[in-house]
C-alpha cells in the first residue's frame, strides 16, 4: 500500500495533477500522494497546481486526535528547506472552552469520545495566519476570509481525524515554487500542563483543573468530576496509559522537504 510509505526524510515530488476540494473528505487524495510518521501516528501529503498549495493530514490515535483538538496544530512552510516558524497557519487555534457535560467519560467509550472530538471540531471557527504578505496576516474567520486560505478538520466514518488546507501560492512573499526544497511542517501542539496547588490548598484537589489539560475529556476540569483520573482519557487501544498521557503535554513535529511542481 503506497499510504505506508514511510517518510525518510528525502526530497518529496508534490505533482499532481488532480482536483482538490477543502472538504474533509479524501477521496481527491490518492493513497500514493500519502508518507507515513509512524511515531506521530498520522499519513499526511503535500501537493500544489499552478494557483495554491494543498496540506492534508490523517490523525488516526485518538489521544493525538484529542491533543490536536485541544492544543491545536500549526503548519509551517519554510523556503529555506529547514525548520522554519515564521510563516504558516495554527488551526485548529487551542481552546479552554468547557464542552459542557461531555467532559467526563469513559476513554473507552467511543460514543462519548466521538461526541468529545465533535464539540471541539465545532469551535474551530477561527485561524492565525503570520509570515504571509501584508494584508493577509492574523487571526480571521475560518468561514469568511479573502485571503483565499482554506482549513477544515472533520471526523470521517473511519473515525480518521481529517486536516485540509489550501494556500495560494500568491499569499507568499516570494516565489515558492523557486524553494529547493521547500519545507513543510505539521505540529501538533503539546497541552500546557496543569498547575499544582500549594499543598496547604484548603480545596485538597492538587491539580489547577481551569489551566492546560483540564479542559480535555476525563482530565478533571471545572466542577463536579474532578476525582476522575487524568490518565484515563488518553488510554489508547493498547492500553499505553501512562506513554499517552505524557506525550499529551510535547509538541509532535512532523516536517517534509518537497518539490513544488511547476
């Protein structure tokens, strides 16, 4: 399966010659455009036409679903070829909105899990842009922009977390298809982590649940349900419990040289 190709670090070919709809759907992304991050756990392609460049991104673990719904992700495009973070896209943005009562339940329980990563994917409304040409830089609506920037993330079927963006090539301030090579980076930002009280901290809680990772599914959070644990949410399959919950608060970086097709 060409989807399995692990990235090795070289030189991607970013030609294709197909249509692409910013839908959250990938049936315009053939399983051959796709490198697999075995470490980070997702499939993710670069592409261009003449007029934008194409990102998608296929989150599969349910802990780095949640760690992107929560923590957010950037995209960073570096013309230097290197590991540049001065031009790109955070969307989703990190939110410490309160999902209200789908806040505590079982890791387990893929109902509530999927009704978790459903509230969050309704408030990305919003996205930063920075490092663009003047005019198109800062924090706009995801929905109603003329910057011609697209993102959408959506659950799919397959419980496969979905990232698209398009960029016009013409939103950069130079020329980007003359990069040799050009880099693309996807980071999936790491939860700040909780606050600990004081220990004379007459509530007893030993954890600032308003801050970091309180506000993501069985972690504690505001009001009743504090006692929960705050690895239970992050249980994966395997039942890597403790692994999954630490690597809730790193970034996970995944970067990609390529080829602008011209």
């Amino acid at each position: 399966n060409p989807s399995n190709k692990k990235d090795k670090g070289k030189k991607y070919q970013s030609i294709y010659k197909g249509q692409i709809i910013i839908d959250g759907r990938t049936n315009d992304w053939p399983d051959s455009l796709f490198l697999l991050n075995p470490d980070a756990k997702v499939r993710y392609a670069v592409v261009n036409d003449s007029n934008n460049l194409y990102l998608c991104i296929k989150v599969f673990d349910d802990s780095q679903q949640l760690k992107m719904l929560r923590g957010g992700l950037e995209v960073w495009i570096d013309q230097a070829g290197k590991k540049g973070e001065k031009c790109g896209i955070r969307y989703p943005l990190s939110t410490t909105l309160n999902p209200g009562n789908k806040m505590f339940g079982r890791s387990d329980d893929q109902n509530w899990l999927k009704q978790l990563k459903l509230i969050y994917i309704l408030q990305a409304k919003d996205m930063e842009l920075t490092g663009f040409k003047d005019g198109i830089n800062g924090l706009i609506s995801n929905f109603a922009n003329r910057t011609g920037v697209q993102a959408l993330i959506k659950l799919d079927s397959t419980n496969i977390l979905i990232y698209e963006a398009k960029i016009p090539l013409a939103d950069f301030n130079t020329d980007v298809t003359k990069a040799e090579p050009l880099s693309v980076g996807f980071i999936i930002k790491g939860l700040e982590r909780p606050k600990i009280k004081d220990e004379d901290d007459s509530h007893g809680s030993g954890m600032d649940n308003q801050n970091g990772a309180g506000g993501m599914g069985g972690m504690g959070g505001h009001g009743e349900g504090g006692g929960h644990s705050h690895q239970q949410a992050f249980q994966n399959e395997g039942g890597s419990t403790i692994n999954s919950y630490q690597t809730m608060f790193e970034d996970t970086p995944v970067w990609v040289k390529l080829t602008i097709a011209h």
